[in-house]
C-alpha cells in the first residue's frame, strides 16, 4: 500500500466463504481498496493460507472458522469480528454450495435439504446476524451471492436453482427493511464462471446426467454451454470482485434491491 487513502481505508469487511475462489478473490479486492477483512470459512487449512494472502496488501486480516448453518456458530463468530475490528461496514455473504445433477423426479432428498441449508438458511444467519449490528450503527452495506440458476432455472440443478432464486427474494426483502438504516442490500448472479473446479464440475456432471439438453460428452457440453452466452466465451473469476466492489461503495449509492448479473449477456 501506498501513503494514499484508499476508497475503503477505515473500513472493515466480512467475507463468507473466503478461502474458496470467488470468496478470495473479492477479499483481495477489497483488501486493495483498504479494508481490513474478516474471512469466515470452514476449511481451517484453506483459510489460513487465505489470510495469508489477503494480508499482504497491507491490511489486517484475520480467519474466522464458521459453518454458516450453526446460527449459534454465526452469532459467536460475528460477536468475535466485531470484538476484534470494532465494527462491520461490509458483507460479501458468499458461502454456499453447488450441489448434486440430477432430473427433479431423481434429485437426492438429502442433498436436496443440504443445499438449501446452506445456501439460504446459512445465507440468512450471516445476514440477519450481520444485519442487527449494522442496525445499531445506522450504517452498512450488504452484497448476497445468487446465481444465473436463480434467474433462469437450467435444467438438472433443482436445490441450487431453488436456493439461488431464494437468495434473490431474500435481498429484495432485506432492502427494503433494512433501508430506512441507511442499509444497501444488493446481490450478485454470476453465469458459467472458469477455468476452475465449478467449471469442469457442472460440465463434466450435467453430461453424466444425459439429459436431453446436453450431450453425454463434457467436450461438447463445455461448447454447448459457452454457445448460450452471447459473449461467447465463460466469466473469469476476476471479472467479480470489481462488481462487488461497486456495490459496496458509494458508487451505488442510490442502488438497493438489485441483483446484478456478471453473465457474458445472458439475461
């Protein structure tokens, strides 16, 4: 860092789900920016080398070992966060799960439930824990991650789909209760997002399925996917952290309720 003040000096981020790609990515952002993070995953090994990474911007940054789905777990670890940084400006409420493929008539009971457990249920502990502080202070902002599935229903995908379509409710719903504090709610909904292991996963699963909306070979499924974005080509995970940025900084000031997609023109 230089001796300049940057956007988010003073600032203090929470980021759920921070040691997988998406989660680290936006926490280094907005490390850049001048905000100390706070990053809350369940890998205990991943995080640290997260930490460690987001710590050589030059702010603080420390771990915080959560499942998102112990709301008691939640509360003690927000408790801690704001112990140890004063207070929370930031949520990037991120944590979540893809889940299995499978036709609905064939989708696994138990995955199903597991899905929605953390996707939603664990989405909402974060934010209504994160939220009732923010209350206090009259003052937050707050960036949900949804999805495309959640805007458009892909086949195959019926709890992420399910969980994601109910992350976009829930942040229309947050905004307008937490508006009157001074509170912006705002979501994100990436598409296809690579290389990386979410790629090669939906890829190589949505073919297993053998469904009659892609083929059997991941080869061709990958260019069957790619053919649907009018860009013609996946998000990179680094076209992210700038649009979740935006939403937490006063750019948007006049921005709450919105979901916005990072999805190559797929609307």
């Amino acid at each position: 860092m230089t001796g300049q003040t940057l956007r988010f000096s003073g600032k203090v981020a929470v980021v759920t789900g921070a040691a997988g790609n998406i989660g680290l990515a936006c926490a280094k952002r907005l490390a850049q920016s001048g905000a100390a993070v706070a990053l809350l995953d369940m890998n205990a090994d991943t995080l640290k080398a997260a930490v460690a990474d987001v710590a050589t911007h030059g702010v603080t940054a420390r771990p915080y070992v959560c499942d998102v789905t112990d709301i008691a777990a939640v509360r003690d670890t927000i408790a801690a966060v704001v112990a140890d940084f004063g207070a929370i400006d930031f949520l990037f409420n991120n944590a979540g799960y893809q889940g299995a493929f499978a036709p609905v008539q064939d989708y696994p009971e138990d995955d199903f439930a597991r899905v929605m457990n953390i996707n939603v249920c664990g989405a909402f502990h974060v934010l209504r824990t994160v939220a009732r502080h923010m209350v206090e202070r009259r003052f937050g902002r707050i960036v949900n991650t949804a999805s495309m599935a959640g805007v458009q229903g892909p086949p195959n995908m019926a709890a992420y789909a399910a969980s994601k379509f109910a992350i976009v409710g829930l942040t229309e719903v947050a905004s307008k209760d937490l508006a009157p504090y001074n509170i912006r709610v705002n979501a994100i909904s990436p598409a296809f997002m690579g290389p990386g292991m979410m790629w090669d996963r939906q890829v190589e699963l949505q073919a297993k399925v053998g469904s009659q909306y892609f083929s059997t070979d991941p080869a061709e499924v990958a260019k069957q996917m790619i053919g649907s974005v009018p860009m013609r080509r996946y998000g990179n995970i680094d076209e992210i952290p700038g649009v979740v940025e935006f939403l937490l900084g006063e750019d948007s000031s006049y921005m709450t309720g919105m979901n916005l997609p990072i999805a190559g023109g797929i609307l």
